[in-house]
C-alpha cells in the first residue's frame, strides 16, 4: 500500500485502491470509523466529561455563543446566518471567533474538528462557508450537559 503523509497531516495516496484499502484498513471490525459515536459500546473518539468541562471553562462570550447556535441546528449553519445570529461584520469577525476555539481545544489537547467543522459550498452560484458541530463534541454535550453538571 502506497501512501504519504504531509507536513500537515494530510494522507496522500497514489491510487484510488490504495485509499480505499487504507480507509479500510482504518475501520474497526464493522467497516465505520473507530471514533463515530459512544452508542454500542463503541469509542466516543477523545472527548470525556473531564476534557469537555476543561474546554468548556475556557470558552466564552461569542465563542460560547457559537456553539450553542451550532449544537441548536444539528444540520450547520451558514457563514451569513452565523454572522447575522452573532452579530459580527465580517467573515474576518467571524474567523476571530473560530480561531478562538481551536486555540482553546488546542489547550485541551483537542484539534479544532473536533469541535465543529467547516464545509465550502455553492448555494445559488454563491461560495458559502456552512459550520457544524462535530458529532463527537455533541455527543459529549448531550452526556455531560451544556457546561452543567448532571
């Protein structure tokens, strides 16, 4: 199997066989990603109630605010809606806010995505950024409570 890794940790392969026998050879026994969901018993990836209160300590005003939108709209939201529900300018305001919450996963331990992640698309002939929370952060949330102790 031939692949490269990237300085930024980007898997490089140099044939479509490769990914697809690489991204098997990735899955856990039933073919999905080891770190899905904590149904089943399986891995929750690297989120714990420990972790997830630390990173939520670190968080507040408009990053806090970010969150909650994204975990109250489990399909994303938009870059305009967001800037619109947070009251910001510009996508520069906005990328403020995000660079903000990768700084404190990365306090954490935690890499931004696994946070929220971020997808280009085309709506109407318009490039859109659209945010969602990540499923593994969710997934916390709803166990451990929005930074409230069950």
């Amino acid at each position: 199997m031939g692949y490269r890794v990237s300085k930024d940790g980007e898997i490089i392969c140099d044939t479509a066989e490769e990914a697809i026998a690489l991204a098997r050879a990735m899955a856990g026994p039933s073919g999905r990603s080891r770190s899905l969901s904590r149904k089943g018993g399986e891995q929750a990836g690297r989120w714990d109630a420990t972790r997830y209160r630390d990173f939520m300590s670190l968080i507040k005003g408009k990053q806090k605010d970010f969150l909650e939108t994204l975990l109250e709209n489990p399909h994303g939201k938009t870059d305009s809606a967001l800037r619109h529900t947070l009251r910001l300018k510009s996508n520069n305001a906005l990328a403020g806010v995000t660079a903000g919450l990768s700084k404190n996963a990365k306090k954490i331990g935690m890499d931004s995505n696994e946070v929220f992640t971020k997808e280009k698309l085309m709506v109407n002939d318009e490039r859109v950024l659209e945010y969602k929370v990540a499923d593994n952060f969710r997934g916390i949330t709803e166990e451990v409570g929005r930074g409230k102790d069950k």
